[in-house]
C-alpha cells in the first residue's frame, strides 16, 4: 500500500493546500495529513483547531486521515509505516527551503522519497498568512478557503473564540 505524509502548519487549511491533498489521493491509496507542531511559530489557531478544521474540510476523501505530530518528521513518516512525502511546490519562493528540507530528508531516512505537487496557477501565491492577513483586515476571504474555515477565521478576529 502506498502511504503518503503530507505535512505543514495549516494554521488555517487553505483551498491551495485542499488542492495538493485531493490530487494526492488519485495518486496514492492513503493519504495522512500531519499537522506538524512548531512550538516556535505562535498560530492563530491551536493544533486541535486545525486539525479539526482539515477533518472537515476533508471529510468527503475517503482516503485522507488528519494527524498531528511533533518533533522530527521523519520519525512520522517512520511511526504510521510511509515513505511517501508529499509537498505542495507554489512561486519560486518555495523552491530554495523544500530543496534543502528534502535533502536532509533524504541523508535521514534515504528510502523515503519526497515528491513535489505543483500549484494550479490560481493557488500560486495563497499562504495562511495571507488569508489570515485580509480576513484579519476585514476582506474576503471566500475565493480562499472552505467555509468552515472562513467562519472560524471571523470568529477568531471577532474575539469570539
Ligand atoms: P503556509 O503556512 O505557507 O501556507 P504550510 O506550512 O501550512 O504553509 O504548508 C504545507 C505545505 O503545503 C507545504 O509543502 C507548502 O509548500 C504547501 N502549500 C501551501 N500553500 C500552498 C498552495 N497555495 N499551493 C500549493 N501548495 C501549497
């Protein structure tokens, strides 16, 4: 069987990261997503949230799973038996950091195998961090997340949660 990691912050899912994961299923029979811990970043949304924000936009794949995990990677990919990594490749900004990340993977664990997904074009310059920039701002953010997402982001800059 052939399980694929697809590991990020999704500090919130957004619809270019929906994009990566429903290709990656036509691709591989089961996908994880990993929501990866970084005690360094401070999100907008705690691990639990963002796990259950990609659980709802993923429910109708039947072969993607939502995880979480902290530490190193590789120890993930080692834990739940994969050796597919998956990453979503946008603007050329991207390149330099998911080289260098799939290098060291690489001298790591050398039979996992990290396999770049290239953006659609429209998704080419979304981040979380944009999204959450505009909604924070005020602007909308519907050509850019799911609903549950885009409901989650106005409470959270309502002061509701
Ligand atoms: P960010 O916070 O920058 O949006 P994440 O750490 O959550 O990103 O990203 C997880 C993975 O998804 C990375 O491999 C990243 O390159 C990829 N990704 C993020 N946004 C997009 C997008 N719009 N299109 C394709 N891949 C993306």
């Amino acid at each position: 069987m052939r399980i694929a990691v697809y590991p990020g912050s999704f500090d919130p899912v957004t619809l270019g990261h929906l994009d990566i994961i429903e290709r990656s299923c036509k691709l591989f029979d089961k996908v994880i997503v990993a929501v990866m811990i970084n005690s360094s970043k401070r999100p907008m949304f705690s691990v639990d949230e963002r796990v259950a924000l990609l659980r709802e936009a993923t429910k109708n794949l039947p072969n993607v799973s939502v995880d979480c995990h902290e530490g190193l990677l590789i120890d993930y990919l080692k834990k739940a038996d994969a050796k597919i990594l998956v990453k979503g490749l946008r603007a050329i900004s991207d390149f330099e950091s998911e080289f260098q990340m799939a290098s060291v993977n690489q001298k790591l664990c050398p039979e996992v195998e990290t396999v770049f997904i290239m953006t659609r074009t429209e998704y080419m310059y979304l981040s979380s961090s944009i999204v959450k920039e505009v909604g924070t701002l005020g602007g909308d953010i519907t050509n850019f997340v799911t609903e549950n997402v885009r409901v989650a982001i106005e409470q959270k800059v309502g002061g509701k949660s």
